[in-house]
C-alpha cells in the first residue's frame, strides 16, 4: 500500500507559476512510475506527465509541454510538478498517483485545486 498526498495548488494569474508536491508513505520501495492527472470542470482525468523510478524517463500530454516538468526526490519521497506559463485553461483538480512495476496506477492523492484566473 501506498498514502499520498498532494498540495500546493491555489490561486494564480495567467503565466503565473505554482509548484505541486506529493509525498508519497508506504510501500514506496514498489512504486515504478508516478504520476500528474488533472480533471478539468466537465472533462474526464486526463494523465499529463509521468516519471519513471529514477527520473531518467518523462512524458507529457502535448497541452503542457514545454511548461511543466514533472520530477521526483526519492530521497524525500517526494513527486512535485513545476508548472510555469499558466493558462486558464489550466485550470483544474490535480492529481498524483503512483504504479508499481507493470501496473496500473493505483494509489491516489486526494487532489489539489489549482484555479488561473485570466
């Protein structure tokens, strides 16, 4: 099993910056791959960057590259999300999740709210 729980969200100005984190309890020593969604009003979730056990590997939904870079603090087990140039499209509940070797994403956290006002 693995606990997470996300914050940082919050209010900002389109191409403001904020910075989400994760910290991950647990059964960390299983996770493989982590993970941002986020669930824009009346959209489905959508996975928008993913980070492999070391960090060596990311990818990003074609909406946020180029503006934010996903990273992880195995030391600190913690997973963070820079994310510069926002747009109000941005707008959303962001999530962090977690898979282990081969899986499916399974562990979640509770959301953070981040809301860029145009």
């Amino acid at each position: 099993q693995v606990h997470l729980v996300g914050s940082g969200g919050g209010l900002v100005q389109a191409g403001g910056s904020l910075r989400l984190s994760c910290a991950a309890s647990g059964q960390t020593f299983n996770i493989e791959y982590m993970g941002w969604f986020r669930q824009r009003p009346g959209k489905d979730r959508e996975l928008i960057a993913r980070i492999d056990k070391i960090g060596d590997y990311t990818s990003y939904a074609d909406s946020v590259k180029g503006r934010f870079t996903i990273s992880r603090d195995n030391a600190q087990n913690t997973l963070y999300l820079q994310m510069n140039s926002l747009k109000p499209e941005d707008t959303a509940k962001y999530y962090c999740a977690a898979a282990f070797g081969g899986g499916a994403f399974a562990y979640w956290g509770q959301g953070t709210q981040v809301t860029v006002s145009s």
